[in-house]
C-alpha cells in the first residue's frame, strides 16, 4: 500500500484485516459469493475486470478523462493506455502486483 501513503507504521495487519472483512464483496452484497452476479445490485458481481464485458470504447475514454490519474495513482491500472482489450483479470500480472502490495493472500479476499 506504499502507493497509497500507507506503510506497515500507520496500518497494523489486524487493521487491514478489520477494512477488508468490512468491504468484502460477500458482506457487501448480501451473502453472495463472488461471481454471483445480481445486475440490479450496486455491488454487482465482486469480480476484478468484469467492468470490460459492460463498457463501451465511449465508456472508457470518458473514464478516462475524468480519473485517469486516480486510476493510477490507487493503483488500479498500471499504464496510461488502459482499455478494453489491455484487461489482466484476477490471475494476470497487475492484478498479482496489487496483492503484493497490499500484502493480502487469495484466500484472504475470497473466504471473505
């Protein structure tokens, strides 16, 4: 989480793991595992990249303009030419570096 600000002296592990159980996807939406997707539900389906089966080139470049240097400074895309077809998903490289950096397992975030 050094991206964001916060190291090991600001965050205890007991801390993380309190704003994680808090934010979990199965919490969050009800009891529903992740990948149970309700489209009516505002925690949709509790999947990384799904969002690329919804939008539309138009989506992205409007994203774009608005929170590109959010987008990258949190950590949730590693470039500047993020699109539709630049997506990893729960197993690719990006998603894998973010793990690490927030130090939390798999199994952490899918027991959840």
């Amino acid at each position: 989480m050094s991206h964001l600000g916060i190291g090991p002296e600001l965050l205890t592990n007991d801390q993380l793991n309190a704003v994680l159980t808090k934010h979990a996807f199965e919490r969050l939406s009800g009891g529903r595992p992740r990948g149970d997707e309700d489209p009516d539900h505002h925690s949709r389906k509790g999947v990384s990249g799904d969002w690329r089966r919804h939008f539309t080139e138009a989506h992205v470049d409007r994203f774009k303009r608005l929170y590109n240097p959010l987008l990258l400074k949190t950590g949730y895309e590693v470039s500047e030419n993020w699109g539709l077809d630049c997506g990893d998903g729960p197993g690719g490289e990006a998603t894998k570096r973010r793990r690490r950096e927030f130090e939390v397992p798999m199994e952490t975030t899918n027991s959840q």
